[in-house]
C-alpha cells in the first residue's frame, strides 16, 4: 500500500498482493473514503465489458438536462446486456468490502424475546461512461444525496468505479476529495480539494456513497476514457412488496399517474428510480406533469 507524501491521495491497494485482505481496505475506506484497487479485474474481463457496452455507449444521446456533459455517453442497466458485468458486480473483494461497510443489521422484539436480523446490499444502479475529448467536469457531488440520508445513517451507498481503459488526470478519471465523506452538510467541496484516481486497466476506485466525486474534464485531444460502475445501497432501500413482480406493467399502464408513482414508477430527485438516465414515467407512460422530473 502506497500514499503519496507531497499532495492528498488515495491509497493504493493491489488485490493480487497476498498479502491484501478485506479488512485492510476497509480500515482505510473508512479512514479517506475510498481506495484504489489495483488489478480488481483482469484486463481480459476489462476488455470484454467493453466490447459488451460499445453499442451503447455508440447510440447514446447527449443529456439534455445538464448533469452529464454532451460529450459523456452512458449505458445502464448493466447487469441485463453484460455477463462481464455480472461477474464484476459478484467481485468477491467488493461485495466483502461491500458488506462490511453497507450492510443493515438491526434488533427488535418479537414477543418475549429479541431477535438480530441482516441483510446485505443490493444494486443501486449499474452505469458506463465514456468521456470523449472536449468533456468538461461533473459538478462534485456525494452519490448518498439521491437518497435523501440523515448523517447519522451515512453511508448508504458504496461504489466501484472499474477503468476498461487506461484514465489519467488528463483524458476525465474521476476526482474525489480524500476525507470528505466525514464532513456535515454545511461544508461545501471545492473544485481545488479533489484529486484525480488515475487506473490502469482493471483498476478500481472504491468509495463510500457520502465521499465527494465527480466525473473529470477530459482535456486531450484524442483520447477517451471509459470506466464501468457498480453501486449499492443499503437493502432497507425498496418496498416490502415488490409492486413492480406483483403488478403486471401492462394493468399499470392503464392507471392514472398518482397510482403509477404509488407503484414507484416516479423518480425522486435528484436520481432514484431513474430508467436510461430518465424518468419512467414519461418512458413508458407518456405523462408530462408538474411531477415529471428532467433528470
């Protein structure tokens, strides 16, 4: 594990090290935040992603509503066009990782005795991105906001951010705030605070959903850089009944909007519930109302 001495950085942790075990990286994620994994992923997983995600990330459109910049293009729901993916997001050292630090226990009575119950976290959302020449940086941003936490309940999230190719300062690799995840909500971040996790291909950055990040600017002139991130959430986070197994879409679409968004086919803003970076109610619905969100 090495940490930079001269500015603040991100511990680099390489998961071939026998010597690397999960209660490491977690002492340290709950230290600054996050960590860089080195070789989380083989470069030949890496590469078949890709190949898996070329298509959209080609037929992309631009964001229209501002959070990603035109020259961003996107792909989700990850899980449903990519066996690579599926092996990531099952990452033996991530969901290790990802359980020690995001999992729900919790006790109650059931009659005349207490009982301990758990549960493990669950997929938030599965996104790629490629940032193409030209692209300026996200606002900085903590990934928790979408769910609306109180700090005592932070974090609620965790992700993985997985370069398919080599990211650099340079060509947009992600910017964090080493630190940040332990700030209240008064403090603002600072463009100037960040730092860039540069990865080679395989490589991760590993952070807690309340670590302030964002997407960087990409400033070369012919060079793009393209990652894949995997981000869970707490499991409490979903309804008891699964409306969306219990309830055909095809009753639904005959509802009137308020009982759609009871379903949950609305979306909460800043961003949760969202279907191809859009709100579902306008996707499979068509409705336009004061309650439609631009995302």
């Amino acid at each position: 594990m090495t940490v930079s001495a001269t500015k603040p950085a991100f511990a680099r942790i390489n998961a071939n090290d026998p010597l690397t075990t999960p209660e490491q990286v977690v002492q340290v994620i709950k230290r600054d935040g996050g960590v860089i994994i080195e070789n989380l992923i083989t470069k030949e997983l890496a590469a078949q992603i890709r190949t898996d995600l070329k298509t959209s990330f080609d037929t992309d459109v631009a964001d229209k509503y501002g959070f990603f910049p035109e020259t961003t293009k996107r792909a989700s729901g990850l899980l449903g066009i990519s066996d690579a993916c599926v092996e990531l997001a099952c990452n033996k050292l991530y969901t290790t990782i990802a359980n020690a630090l995001v999992s729900s226990t919790y006790t109650f009575w059931r009659g005349d005795h207490q009982e301990t119950v758990s549960g493990k976290p669950i997929i938030s959302s599965t996104v790629g991105f490629r940032v193409n020449p030209g692209g300026k940086q996200q606002v900085l941003h903590r990934d928790d906001n979408d769910y609306h936490p109180h700090d005592k309940e932070l974090p609620v999230m965790i992700g993985c951010v997985t370069a398919l190719t080599k990211t650099t300062k340079e060509n947009g690799a992600t910017i964090a705030i080493p630190g940040s995840h332990l700030w209240g909500p008064e403090r603002r971040p600072l463009n100037e605070e960040a730092v860039p996790a540069e990865l080679e291909i395989g490589d991760a950055l590993i952070f807690l959903g309340n670590l302030y990040h964002a997407g960087g600017a990409n400033v070369t002139k012919d060079e793009y850089r393209e990652t894949v991130g995997i981000f869970l959430c707490k499991p409490t986070l979903r309804p008891a009944e699964n409306q969306f197994l219990m309830v055909p879409l095809e009753r639904v679409k005959k509802m009137r909007p308020q009982a759609q968004r009871l379903l949950g086919y609305g979306l909460l803003e800043p961003g949760v519930g969202f279907m191809n970076y859009q709100d579902p109610m306008r996707v499979l619905f068509g409705v336009e109302d004061e309650e439609t969100v631009n995302m």
